[in-house]
C-alpha cells in the first residue's frame, strides 16, 4: 500500500475517532453509551497499532483516556 494512501485512511479513522468523541458527549445515549465508547476503544488501540508499525508516520497526539467508571 502506498503512504499516501495509508495516510488518507488513518484520516478517515482519526475523523470516526472524533465523531465517536462527539457522541460520547451526548447527554441522553443510554445504554448506546456503551458501544460508543467499546468502538472508541478499539479505535485508540487501531491508531496505537499504526504509531508502533509506521513509527514515521505523522499521527496526531490522543488524549489518554482513563478507562474508569463515570
């Protein structure tokens, strides 16, 4: 796969990351709530895979979340 391209879908991941951000955010998701942040999980644990695999890659700084229980 060429860089520009890898490049263009970890924007598009990067983009899903903050809409799942957005939705977390929301007051009245519910149970909803719990799928939005297991796919928020496994979308930091994506983009940590393609820092350590493309470590020359220009990937934006996440803010670490805490895991706990609100």
């Amino acid at each position: 796969m060429e860089l520009p391209t890898l490049q263009e879908r970890l924007a598009t991941v990067l983009a899903k990351r903050e809409s799942l951000k957005k939705l977390l955010e929301l007051p009245d998701s519910g149970t909803l709530r719990i799928d939005i942040e297991s796919a928020l999980a496994e979308l930091e644990e994506l983009i940590s895979d393609f820092r350590r695999t493309f470590p020359d890659l220009n990937i934006p700084a996440q803010e670490v979340r805490d895991g706990g229980d609100d």
